[in-house]
C-alpha cells in the first residue's frame, strides 16, 4: 500500500485528532554514533514524509567545536548515507538544515546548561521542548539533573514557562540491574514527570514488532489457539553474524543477557505473551506487558544453571567471510574476559494461558545468520490417523514471525505430495517487505515521531525495566555464583545448544 493514497477504504487507526505540535529537538551527543547513524536520518525521513510540525527546530548539543555550517555538513552526510530514504532529496536536506543550530557546550558544565535555557527560552522558539539523550548511559542521570537545575525539567516545574510539554528521550542501556535501573529512575524522576519519560528500546519501533499485536489481535483465528492446550513452545531468536566491532569497552561490562535479552528479547516475549489489552491506549498495553514479565517463574540457581547457557564466540569467519581472532582479541576486551556473547534460556510464563509452554529465547553475536524472529511451534495432532503412523516425522505446525531481514510471516501445513503417499510441509508465506516496500519506516523514524506526539505506548515504563532487570539479574547471578561454564563457540558459527530439559 502507498501509504500516501487515499486511505479511506482502509481501518486507519492512528488518532487524527492527535495534533502534532510544533518543537525544539534538543539532541545530547549530536555528532556521535547514534545521532548521525539513526537520529539525524530519521528526522529528515520525519521531515520527507511531512511529520514533523514546520516551526520545529533541531539543536545538536556537543562537546566539539563546530560551526553551524559544519554541523549541517555532517548532518547532511549522515543522511545520504544512512537513511532508508535515498536518493536525499535537495529540497529536504535544505529544509531540514533551516531548522538545525548547533550547540557547543560541555554536559559537566553548568555554565553552559545556563546559556542553553536563555538560549531555548527565545520567545520565539516553539516552547516546547524534547530532549534526546544520545549519551552513554552513566551521563543519563546527570544531563537530566543539569536540565532541571537550569529550569529545564518538566514543564510544570521549570523556567521559561509556556507550551505543553518538556519531554526527556532516554536510550538504552537503562541500568546495568535492577537496582541501578530503579535509582537512575528516581533520578530522572526528580526532574522530570514519569509521563514526560520516554524510554527507548528501538525493538518496539520496528515495524514488525508492533504487527505483533495487530496480528494477534486483528485476527480471529489465532486467538483460540493462542494459549498452552495448543502451543508446544515459543522460541525467539536475535542472532546477530557480526561481532563487537569496536564497542568492546562497553561491551566487555554488559554481555549479551543485559546488551539484548533484558530489552529486546524481554519485549518481544512480553507481546507475544500478553493478554489482549482492555483497549489500546498506552497504559492498558503497557500494564498487559508489565503482567507477563511478573508472571515469568522465579527458578532457583540450579534450575537457571540447567535452563541456560553463556557462550563466547572464539577464532573463526564471520558471515561475511572476515576472520577474528575471536571475542578475547577485540578492542577494549580483556584477554581474559569471561563476558557472553551468545545467551539462552528457558522460562516459563506461569499464568493460566502459558503454564507449562517453554519460552526460548536466544541471542548472540558472530553466528551463522543475521536473523530476528518468533516461531510458534504448535502441539501435533492427535495420534489416530497420521501421527500414529509417522511419530516425530509428522512436523508440528509452525507460525513463525520474522522480524527481519526479508520481514514477514509463513506457516507451515502438513500436506500430500502428488502421486505418492507421502506427507510433506507447504509453506503458506507473506512477504510484509514485499507488500509494503513503499514506505517502511525505520524503528527510529516512528519512536520520534511518537516521543514529539506524547504518545508512551512504545516506550519502556520505569517498573517494566525494573521487572525486565529481575530476570536478568537472577540469570547472571546465578552464571557467576554457580561458576557456568563458558562455552567458546566458532564464530560464524551456529553457537552452543541450551542443555536439554
Ligand atoms: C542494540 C545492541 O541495542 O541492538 C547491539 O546494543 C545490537 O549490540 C543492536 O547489535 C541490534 O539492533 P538491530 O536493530 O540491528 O537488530
């Protein structure tokens, strides 16, 4: 669909009355990484696709010393080679440049947190104001304190009163446990209110990810069998063929289970697992998500030593056929490092719908394959005709959900080869890549767009990232005080199996 042609024949379920105010984008960490590479790309596809409002500006807060011009060259840059959009188009470019300024200051710096708040109190700047954190996480806490003691905090609270909302984005890693995570919370939360916080974990705003509850819930013929008398096992798999590249000197400290299982394994189990909400406004979904991680079992050490397993990848060819002397040679990674680069794990969601169904989930780096999806594996049929006869050879039904690449979805039918007597499985396949090439907005795109529309519903709340942190934090423990073994797989390839159950 050309999500530009007349939608009138379509359900269309975005709010049309929600009204797109006018802003000030304020971006910490404006030449770095994730600004130039996500940030900055997804405004101007925003800005293409005419969703940002035209009185919004765009400032870049950094450490360097740049002039406005160059700024806007590197902002240029960073578009033409990193946005889904291509080729940029002049006009765009040239429209989103007007709106840019650049910021030099230091985050440590009082100082200049003063002059950003007479700079940003220009009556003739948008009053409103969303402030992206894109700094490493341990300048969370302390950018929003500054914010707050220049009178930036949230909008009920600051100077330079007027407009509707000071929003504050903050990126990931949020916490390195529970108990950080639940301090850097009361942090943010002294400067600004919880529904002015936005929490990213750019999973949610891939497109694939929020089908899921469409799918679940657009449908009528899933949810019948969306529940343990019909599902054998659920297994979600993150496999990543690259490795660390050169963020070992936060790699090293994180691992996989807190770098991807506690946010976007977490949140794909969440709405996979979920109830179907009372309605879908924020709060309903993001209560339904908050229940499945509650409803997660608790396991003793020795059940998470049996139900788990911590890899690291060793020498051998990445996917795209580069060799690594393997994880310990890397940049910034200790030659001794016991850090995971690839987690399993078991779990059970113990609520009336799931009890019993094992949930996988799988992450890791420098495997055999870039791949991201859900395969929902269901209970064969009974065993009178056909499984009486062919046992384990009768393949279970499958529905698997691909998250990316080649997005889409098949299900797997039993079905009679012709002329003999022989069952074999038909794919029944639905390329959402395919059929939707037109316009496939990035997860960046759409968490912006959201953050500037007020609306939290793809966002981490503060006791979901906490709930997340308990599984993970239990894991770990449990990986360093019941000495797991390390197991040192070959990158490229398919990483070490989980013990079976
Ligand atoms: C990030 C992790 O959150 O997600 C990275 O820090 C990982 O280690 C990345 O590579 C994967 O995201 P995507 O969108 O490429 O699947």
């Amino acid at each position: 669909m050309d999500s530009r042609e007349d939608l009138s024949r379509y359900c269309v379920m975005d709010d049309e009355d929600q009204v797109i105010e006018p802003a000030v984008i304020v971006v910490f960490g404006a030449t770095g990484d994730l600004s130039l590479r996500k940030i900055f790309p997804a405004l101007y596809n925003l800005d293409r696709m005419e969703r940002l409002h035209p009185q919004t500006k765009v400032l870049g807060f950094a450490r360097k010393n740049h002039s406005r011009e160059e700024f806007v060259g590197l902002i240029e840059n960073a578009v033409s080679r990193f946005s889904h959009m291509q080729p940029a188009q002049p006009e765009v470019l040239a429209r989103l440049a007007a709106r840019i300024d650049y910021f030099c200051g230091e985050l440590d710096d009082p100082e200049a947190f003063a002059r950003l708040a007479s700079l940003l109190c220009d009556p003739d700047l948008p009053a409103n104001k969303l402030f992206y954190l894109a700094v490493g996480p341990d300048l969370f806490g302390p950018t929003a304190k500054r914010l707050a003691e220049a009178g930036l905090g949230s909008a009920d609270r600051g100077a330079c009163p007027g407009g509707t909302f000071r929003r504050l984005v903050v990126e990931k890693p949020y916490g390195s446990d529970r108990t950080s995570a639940r301090s850097l919370s009361k942090t943010l939360q002294d400067c600004f209110s919880e529904h002015d916080i936005f929490r990213i974990d750019h999973y949610l705003g891939k497109e694939t990810v929020q089908n899921l509850i469409y799918l679940r819930f657009a449908n009528s013929i899933f949810e019948p069998i969306w529940n343990r008398n019909h599902i054998e096992s659920i297994e979600i798999d993150v496999l990543e063929s690259g490795g660390i590249g050169t963020r070992g000197g936060y790699y090293d400290r994180a691992g996989a289970s807190r770098d991807m299982m506690q946010n976007h394994l977490v949140q794909l189990l969440c709405l996979t697992a979920m109830e179907p909400p009372a309605s879908l406004r924020p709060e309903s979904i993001r209560e339904e998500k908050v229940k499945v991680l509650n409803s997660v079992r608790t396991y003793s050490k020795e059940e998470l030593l049996a139900r788990s397993v911590r890899g690291q990848y060793g020498p051998g060819k990445f996917a795209d056929g580069s060799e690594t002397a393997g994880y310990r040679a890397e940049p910034k990674v200790a030659s001794d490092s016991r850090t995971e680069t690839f987690a399993a794990l078991r779990l059970e969601v113990d609520n009336w719908r799931f009890a019993g169904v094992p949930f996988i989930l799988r992450t890791g780096k420098a495997l055999d394959r870039q791949m991201s999806e859900i395969r929902i594996t269901f209970r064969r049929p009974p065993s009178t005709l056909f499984q009486g006869h062919c046992g384990d050879k009768l393949a279970p039904n499958a529905l698997t959900i691909r998250i990316q690449p080649d997005e889409g979805m098949w299900i797997g039918f039993n079905a009679k080869v012709p002329g003999v007597a022989v069952i074999d499985v038909n794919e029944l396949r639905i390329s959402y890549r395919e059929r939707n090439n037109d316009y496939f907005p990035e997860a960046y795109e759409r968490l912006i767009g959201d953050a500037l529309a007020g609306d939290p519903t793809l966002f981490i709340r503060a006791d979901e990232a906490e709930e997340a942190w308990r599984l993970v934090d239990a894991l770990v423990e449990a990986w360093n005080e019941g000495n797991a073994p390390l197991v040192i797989y070959e990158a490229g390839s398919s990483g070490p199996a989980l013990p079976r159950p």
